[in-house]
C-alpha cells in the first residue's frame, strides 16, 4: 500500500496526491510506516507538495 501512496504523490491528479499526502500523515504515527515511506522514496515528494504555493492547506 505504501508504494502506491508514494507513486500516488508524484502522479498529475492533483486530489489524488492530497488525498495520498492525508494518508502518508495519518499513518505516520507508525515508525514502520515511516519506515517504508523513507524506503519508497516518499519524503521527496511529499517535501515537494509542500513547496507549491497551491498546496498550502496541507500544512494545516
């Protein structure tokens, strides 16, 4: 599941990413899920959405 969230990040549908990104953040109070997030290369985009000025209800 995670793998598909990661590749979910970096994918064009803009809601999807969020909605990846919401599920990344509430499964994250599990070290193995950050684990595998870190293993999948996911800080990367995640790091990215964040940077996008039109993205920046995902921080709150």
């Amino acid at each position: 599941m995670i793998p598909d969230l990661v590749k979910s990040l970096t994918g064009a549908n803009a809601e999807l990413q969020k909605h990846c990104a919401s599920a990344v953040f509430k499964c994250a109070v599990d070290k193995e899920i950050r684990d595998l997030v870190r293993k999948h290369s996911g800080l990367r985009p995640l790091h990215d959405l964040l940077q996008q000025n039109d993205n920046k209800a995902l921080l709150a």
